[in-house]
C-alpha cells in the first residue's frame, strides 16, 4: 500500500527504523516524517528500504460550522486570530501549517477554555508575524472595537511571537481607557507538537481575563520552561529574548504583572495595574510610516541615516551602545553626528536607545552622550528601541511635531519608568 502524506509509517533504512507521520515534501530526495515529539526527520531516499504504512490517514470530518451554544452563566471571549503558530495545526495533506479559526475547530483545539468561557473566534489576519505592517494594527483595533461594542468581557489576540511584543506596545498607545482587557497570547511550539505551549497560554490568559478586574492590554506566556505557570506581562516593557524557548518573553526594566499558576487557576498580582476608568476610550489608530530603527555599530557610514533625510523620513530611532552613545566621537565619526544634524535640520525627530536592552540611556555622563543631546536627539530613558519606535510612529501619526517630541519624553503606558527599582534583569 502506498504511502501518503498523514499516513502513520514506518520507515526502514538498513541502520534503523524511523516511525512518525509522513509529511509532503517537495524535495524528492527525502522522506519527511513528524516523529511523536513533535519534530521533523528527513530520511534520504536512497536509503530507505522500505516505508511501511501503519495506519492510513483520516481527515478530520470538517466541522460543522454550527455556532457554539451561549451558556449565558459564563462571561465571554472573543478570540481574534491574526495568525503564527498559536492556532495552526499540520495539515498533512496540503503539508503547510494551516489556521483554524471557526469557533468549533478552535474550541477543539483548545476544549479547556470551552469550560471558562463562551468563545466567539474571529479571523482577523492569517500571517506569520514577521510580516506585519501598520495597517494590520489598524485592522486588530477595529476588531478590538467591534468586540467592545459586543459587549464581550475580555479578548484574546493569538499572534506570532516574533513581533507580538511590538503589537502589545501599539494596541497600549492606541486605545485610551480601554474597558476590558486585551491579551496578546502566542506559542513558541506549534499546536500539534506535544510540547505546545499554546494551550496553557491561552488557558492561563482566559482564567487571568476572567478573574481579574485588569483592564489595557497585556501578554500572556510561560513563566519557565515548566508547563505550571504563565507570566501576564507589560504591554511596553516586554520582549522575546528566545528564539524558541517557551519562556522566551520577558519582562525589560520593569516586572510581570502578575503570575497565572497553570494548575491551581490561582492569580497572583506582581505590580500595581490599571483598572477600569470611567472615562471615555479615545482611539488614535493612525502610524507614520515614515520611521524607522538603526543600531549603531563600529566602522558606521552617515549613508543609512543620510538615505531617511533624503526619502523624507520623519523619525529615527537610534539605538546606541551603552548608556545611549553613538559613534559620533572621534574625527573620523564626525561624519555621523553630521548626519544626525542633518537629518534633524530637515525636520526628522531623533531618538536614542541602548542596545544593553536593560538599563537606561543618560544624556550628561559622557561627552558624546552631550553632542548627541546639544543636537536636539532625544533621551529614550529606560524604553526599549522597538518600543520607543513604535511610540514614536504613533506619535507622529497622531500628534502635531512639537507635541510628538514633548510627549516622547513623558510616560504614557509604562513604556518608561522614571526610577528604576534596580532589580529588573535577568536572574
Ligand atoms: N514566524 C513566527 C511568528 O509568526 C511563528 C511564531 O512564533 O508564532 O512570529
């Protein structure tokens, strides 16, 4: 019998048996298959003997798309999918990692949060997160809105990980007064790997959304490698700092806001934390897309900084070394600090981050620190460069000039925190 992509399979070579699901694969010089752990294996055709099939595949009967019945007793969920690997599977037919998105196929995937919650599952994007542009924050705000105006208690964005962190900063500086809580939930395995950690993300981000009186938006991922707890973490503060450990997200210059622990359902407030306001939501969805992020680095040419005054950038974050410097000092890098100038003169905002990610940048310590302050490029304090950069293409894209520079220097959504307590790192 031949063997198909989904099959179960065995296969021989003259060393050793491989058993696993057999994947499509392009490439004819090797047969892909998904061990039980999760991962890939690529077997070279010419040494296979033999693949055995061990038990056809049988396509999932497709769901019904019947909706979900309300249990009017339990608060409810809107699950607003933009893609990653959070709620995807292996579709071992077409091969490709496909999203699945219907409430059903959702609740499915995750029947746990069927107990917490009424789920209400919306598409908003089907992407790796790699890829999002400015338009993609427009697009999650409306949805964001739409689910306020359905009266939802609470909503969960899954997204890559790649650039969720940069999302959660956008979404903070967009919505003012949000009444209910927005989390940004991801997962460094994907879904049909038994070391998924997107099931206890999203558990953990409901429970959290359930059983807090949080509002604003935050992130929800692994506290460690153990499956027994999540962090809720700082919509400005926070950034992957693991390409594939599953608590690669971390808290930078501040701490979690509080501790999800998986099994006991217990929640835990790390910090102090926003609370409804009565106020009226303001949203301000608007980006510049003219702002952009460059890291300074030894043997630097004015030519990157030089080609956004040209296009007519209007604002630059430069993340420095150190305490905020960049190479500006010497003769030879008068060239840079001259470009800076330039870039300023003709209208462009600067900003100066670090590339220590903890920490904060000072502008009176060192002479070159000074030049870059005596030129107008303002201190990004303890904010890290992707946060600072979203915040200032938000600014622009919402603010006159003068009022996006003076606003820069001020805390908005925790993105800085005027004294550090000194024990936000690592350990
Ligand atoms: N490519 C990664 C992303 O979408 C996959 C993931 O980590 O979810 O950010």
């Amino acid at each position: 019998m031949t063997a198909k992509p989904g099959d179960r399979v065995k296969v021989i070579t003259k060393d050793e048996i491989k058993e696993g699901i057999l994947m499509p694969n392009e490439e004819t010089d090797s047969i892909i298959i998904k061990l039980d752990n999760g991962y890939n294996i690529g077997i070279d055709n010419k040494k296979a003997k033999e693949i055995k099939v061990i038990e056809k595949y049988k396509a999932k009967e497709t769901t019904s798309k019947k909706e979900i019945k309300k249990d009017n007793k339990k608060p409810t969920i809107s699950i607003l999918h933009t893609g990653g690997t959070i709620a995807s599977k292996v579709d071992y037919e077409s091969g490709g990692v496909v999203a699945s998105f219907s409430d059903e196929d959702f609740v499915n995937m995750f029947p746990e949060v069927k107990k917490i919650a009424n789920i209400k599952s919306i598409l908003v994007s089907n992407m790796m997160s790699e890829d999002m542009r400015f338009f993609h924050y427009k697009k999650m705000s409306d949805s964001i809105v739409k689910a306020i105006k359905d009266k939802v208690d609470g909503i969960i964005i899954g997204h890559g990980t790649d650039t969720l962190a940069l999302t959660a900063a956008a979404l903070s500086f967009v919505f003012e007064n949000l009444p209910i809580p927005v989390i940004l939930v991801g997962s460094q395995r994907s879904t049909d790997r038994g070391s998924t950690d997107a099931g206890v993300n999203l558990i953990c981000a409901a429970e959290f959304i359930i059983k807090t009186d949080f509002i604003g938006v935050g992130i929800c991922m692994h506290e460690n490698t153990s499956d027994n707890s999540c962090l809720i973490l700082p919509a400005t503060k926070t950034k992957k700092l693991h390409t594939s450990r599953r608590d690669a997200f971390k808290a930078v210059n501040d701490k979690a806001i509080a501790r999800v622990n998986y099994e006991t359902k217990k929640i835990e407030f790390l910090k102090k934390y926003e609370k409804k306001s009565k106020e009226k939501l303001i949203i301000r969805d608007k980006f510049e897309d003219k702002v952009a992020i460059i890291k300074s680095y030894p043997n630097m040419f004015p030519d990157l900084i030089d080609t956004l005054t040209q296009k007519g950038y209007k604002g630059v974050v430069l993340e420095g070394t150190g305490i905020g410097l960049m190479p500006t000092n010497i003769k030879e890098n008068k060239m840079n600090l001259d470009a800076i100038k330039k870039f300023m003169d003709s209208g462009g905002i600067a900003v100066i981050t670090s590339n220590c990610i903890f920490g904060r940048v000072h502008k009176d310590i060192y002479s070159g620190t000074r030049l870059l302050k005596n030129i107008g490029v303002i201190s990004g304090q303890d904010m890290l460069t992707e946060t600072a950069f979203i915040k200032l293409a938000w600014l622009l894209g919402n603010f006159k000039k003068e009022e996006a520079k003076e606003l820069m220097t001020k805390n908005l959504k925790g993105e800085i925190n005027e004294r550090l307590l000194g024990d936000e790192f690592l350990d």
